[in-house]
C-alpha cells in the first residue's frame, strides 16, 4: 500500500521537473539509486508525454560532464539527477567547470529528511555543501522532506534558477530531501497522474527577469566617469579570445563584432575557440607567430579583449607590456577575468557595449572605415607566415602534432564542429591551425582548463551537434573512458582523433631535460600499456589506425559515413615532435 508521503513525493517530483522543462530544460541526465526514486519515475513519465529526453550513465561523474556538454551545444539548461550520499561529490569537477566557463547546468541530488542528518543514519553525510564553493545557489525543498514543500516553494526555487541563469549563468545545486522515496503503487500512481495532468501539466508559468539585478548602468556611467571610451580615429587591436556567452547569442555577438570593426578598422586575433566568423574583415592568419615575431614593433594605443586570455604565452607577454587602454568584455561573467590587471573590466557583453559605443558616435562616424595600417601590416606578415607554414609542412606526410593542427581543419568538413581537448591540442591549433577553425563551431572547456571528462564532454555535445571531431591525447581521453558507459554514447556520430603520444607532450616540452629518464617517466608521463584496437573492441566501438594524412582523410570519411562512434589512432614521437616543431618555429622566425 502506498502512503500518501510517497503520493505527494511523487506529485511534488513531477511539479518540479515540470517548472523545469518550462524553463527551457530539453535534456536530463538521470544516475541510479533509490532515494531519487520519485525524481526518476517522474522524469519518466514527463519522458512518455514527450516533454524532455532522459540519459541514463552509472558515473555521476561522467553524468556531469555530459549534461554540460548538451548544455554548451545546445544553449539550454541541462539536469542531473544523483541519489544521495558519495554520489553527490562526483558532481565537483563538472561543477567546477561550468562555474569557470559559464554554462547553465543544474544538479538535483536526494539526500535524507532532517530527522536523519547528523546522527549516524546510512549514506548522510553533509552533501549539501559539497558543490558550495563553485555553485551560483544553493538551494534545496523543505528539509523535513519534498512531500512538505508547497506549490508556492516549488515555483519560487525555479523562479530563483531561471532568474540567476539569466543574469548569470553556471551551475546550481539543488537539494532535495525525500522521506519514504518508495515505488509507488500502480493505482496510486495512476491517479497522482491524473491530478498533475489535470491541473499542472499545461499549465502556463510565467516567470518575470528582473534586469534590475544587473550591474550594467553602473558599468556604463563608469565609461563616462573615466573616459575610458574607444577612440576610433586612433590605432587599436581587437582580441577575441575563448567565447563564454551562450551559443543561442553568438550570431547577436558577431553581428556586435563586426559593427565595431567596420567603425575602427582594427585588426582581429581570433581564438579557435573565439566564436567568431570566419567572413570577419581584419582577421589576421596566425596571430600567435605574428606576435612572436613582431610583438615589439606593433605600435598602438588601445585594445578590445573580448572573453577570457587565450592560451598564449606571446600573448600574455604582449598585454603584460602593453601601456595603452585595455578594455576587456565579458558575456555575463561577473568575476575578473584579466590576470594581468591591466584592463577595464565589463560585465554585460559585447552587444550591450556596442550598442552603447555607437550610440555615442554621430551617424557619419558609423560608416565603414578602411583597415587601419597596422591591420594591413599585420594581416601581410601573417600571411606570409601562413604561405612559409604551407611550404615547411607539405616536405612529407608524416603526422605530428603540430601538422594536424593544421591540416585537419582542412580535412574534416568545414560545416561540421570540433571539440579541442584541453590538453596540447588546444596550444597547438592556437599556434598552427590558422584561421580554418573559424569556419565551424568550435568547443574546448577552457573554463577550468582541465582534462577531466573530455570523452563525456564531447559525447554530450555530439547528441546536439554531430557528426562531432574530438581531438585529443591519450591521456585526457583515457582519464574519462567511462564515458563509454553513458546510455547508447557508442551509437552517437562522433569520431575520436586520438594523439597517442605516450603520456602528454607537453610533459616532454617541460620538464624532460632536467630528470632522468626513468623519473621523468614515473612522476610525470606515468605511462600506460593499452592495448587500443581491445579496449576499443571492449566497448563495441570502430577502432583505425593511421600513419600518414592520406589515410587520415580516407579515415574521416570512413567515420562520418557510419555514423556511429568510431576511434582513429596516430602515434607520435614526442622526442622528435619537439626538435622538429623547434626547427619549424626557428625557421619560420627567422624568414
């Protein structure tokens, strides 16, 4: 017989996930255990009804990082369902990484009521404070337990979500004690149904934003109060760096970017990860070598960052020296974002802020300018670069790491997207890869930075845009081979670049000439014996190896074409990918 605490439970967990779904949530991630019960048969009833998408995955932690990737490609809030206790604290590292880089994850753990916490009971533990340093809220239901929790409560916990992801966006936690989280019985579920549809279910929900809880007037009274407006008639560049916005406002950011360049004719240093169009007037081809070659003879008195510092240590160098005005821009990202603390810092986004600059211009300033003559020059050495790069890398077809920064952007179709490990992949296509990045959507998690859940990440964005490249090393991608066990992921059309380089490169680059070998290996590298095509077969995905770029196209084709999850190896050398990649670089400084 079913009580009427798990009627309510029921109910309750139905109401909720509902509130979600209106909210624009399309997608949930659902772990097992029994104190989520009622969460996870109302999710799948709300699946019957066709309401949202549910995936199963046994790993929170893999669960995570894949309801953050649907979130990224898709631009809409994602859930994550966890039963209570340990399961909880393998939200972190997604957690940590949707905090750094902005995105709308929510996780909805069951815990015990409050009759139960502190006092020995099974599977207790403090887990509503585990996601508390990287959560924008933390909320939870009432603490005696859901069935407790009043419409009203309910409504105005969502109100709080939709509220804090419209100004700023990241995850959020929400905790939900559940007294009695048992299977309810037929009959009564049946009519418990019953009630929801009748009164919940196509309920409209409005939900007001209050744009008052914005900083952003402050932001542009500041702009006057400084004078720290952009002076057009004076030379600048436009840093575009790792995007952070939603990918549902990137067409509104490039149309905002494009205005500013028409007015200023700066030059643009695009990030592969930037966001940003590839039909840009006053991109420059490999900026990251134009600086390392000319950074001390580019004169100007201004610059527009846009996001985050890419990964460049030219870079870095560059603003580090830089005396002039730095205004740096940000999608709904109100911490600081500039270690260098040589910026003005702006909160609301590059729209906002053009819209503000324009309407301080008169009307003949907002016609098209000519690029600026440093643009010119700086375009002309980075397309020198680029035809030196083209003549260097085409003497043998042998894969290395830096090649396939720069030729697998031309292999893999330009319409279709890339995710980039954030790992040595990330560098080098930073440096190599030129502008063909540009030409599609681009992902890498540079919130954090971290290698943590690169398989589940790229899996997670396959579901919503595919067929998807993912590109990484060996480790970061081992490091996540759980992924492999979220629900039908090997079904999915995405093809893994795998960089088998025995450890991570960027080990090699750093550390190797000062160790023995052997502790080189054991402190740093750590090297594994795996057996590839096994552990591919092992979990029933299409496994190739390559050696050279010709069968690297032919293997493209061959992965696109099944449209499943395929794994295309290449080995690289390390100790002959850093005197070779050395060679290149002094060559091409030198020319």
């Amino acid at each position: 017989m079913t009580s009427s605490i798990e009627c309510k439970n029921f109910l309750r967990s139905l109401q909720l996930l509902n509130l979600f779904i209106s909210i624009g949530v399309k997608n949930l991630i659902l772990c097992p255990g029994s104190r989520s019960a009622p969460l996870a048969i109302a999710a799948g009833e709300l699946n019957k009804f066709g309401k949202i998408n549910i995936y199963n995955s046994i790993d929170e932690r893999s669960a995570g990082f894949h309801s953050l990737g649907i979130a990224t490609a898709s631009g809409n809030l994602s859930l994550v369902i966890t039963t209570s206790g340990t399961a909880v604290s393998n939200l972190l590292p997604a957690a940590v990484e949707a905090d750094r880089s902005c995105k709308g994850i929510i996780f909805l753990t069951a815990d015990r009521p409050l009759r139960l916490k502190d006092c020995g009971a099974n599977q207790t533990v403090n887990q509503e404070e585990f996601l508390s340093s990287v959560c924008r809220k933390i909320l939870n239901t009432n603490l005696n337990g859901l069935h407790e929790t009043t419409d009203k409560e309910i409504f105005n916990i969502v109100q709080k979500i939709e509220q804090q992801t419209f100004t700023f966006p990241g995850p959020i936690h929400l905790n939900i004690p559940f007294d009695n989280p048992l299977d309810i019985s037929f009959v009564n579920k049946k009519k418990v149904l019953e009630v929801f549809k009748r009164i919940y279910l196509n309920k409209n929900y409005k939900f007001l934003k209050d744009e008052s809880k914005y900083e952003g007037n402050k932001v542009l009274n500041s702009f006057k109060n400084l004078n720290l407006n952009i002076n057009i008639n004076k030379p600048g560049i436009i840093l575009a760096g790792p995007y952070q916005g939603s990918i549902n406002d990137l067409s509104s950011f490039n149309k905002s970017l494009e205005k500013i360049q028409e007015i200023t004719g700066w030059p643009v240093f695009a990030d592969p990860v930037s966001g940003v169009y590839s039909n840009l007037r006053g991109l420059v081809e490999n900026w990251e070598l134009v600086l390392r070659k000319n950074k001390r003879f580019i004169n100007c008195d201004q610059l527009l960052r846009l996001g985050p510092m890419s990964s460049s240590t030219e870079l870095e160098s560059f603003l580090t020296n830089f005396e002039g005005l730095q205004i740096l821009i940000k999608e709904k990202n109100f911490r600081k974002l500039d270690p260098i603390k040589k910026s003005f810092e702006y909160d609301i986004g590059l729209t906002k802020f053009v819209d503000h600059f324009l309407g301080e211009l008169s009307i003949g300033q907002q016609n098209k300018k000519s690029l600026t003559t440093l643009a010119l020059d700086l375009i002309k050495d980075g397309l020198q670069i680029k035809q030196n790069l083209k003549r260097e890398l085409a003497s043998d077809n042998k894969i290395t790491e830096y090649k396939i920064a720069n030729f697998v952007p031309k292999l893999w179709p330009s319409e279709l997207p890339i995710m980039l490990s954030a790992s040595s992949p990330v560098r080098d296509w930073l440096t190599f890869s030129q502008n063909r990045t540009l030409t599609r959507n681009c992902f890498s998690f540079r919130g954090a930075s971290g290698i943590d859940g690169t398989l589940s990440l790229a899996l997670g964005i396959s579901r919503i845009k595919n067929p998807l490249l993912l590109v990484t090393g060996d480790l970061a991608f081992v490091h996540d081979i759980n992924g492999w066990l979220i629900e039908n992921s090997t079904d999915l059309n995405l093809t893994i670049l795998l960089i088998n380089n025995k450890g991570g490169n960027i080990f090699n680059r750093i550390y190797k000439k000062n160790l023995k070998e052997d502790e080189f290996k054991k402190l740093f590298l750590m090297p594994k014996e795996i057996n590839w095509a096994k552990l591919a077969e092992g979990y029933q995905v299409q496994f190739k190896n390559v050696s050279n770029f010709k069968k690297l196209r032919e293997a493209f084709e061959w992965s696109i074409s099944i449209q499943k999850s395929a794994i295309i190896k290449v080995d690289i050398d390390p100790e002959n990918e850093i005197s070779e990649r050395n060679a290149l670089l002094e060559k091409i400084m030198g020319s």
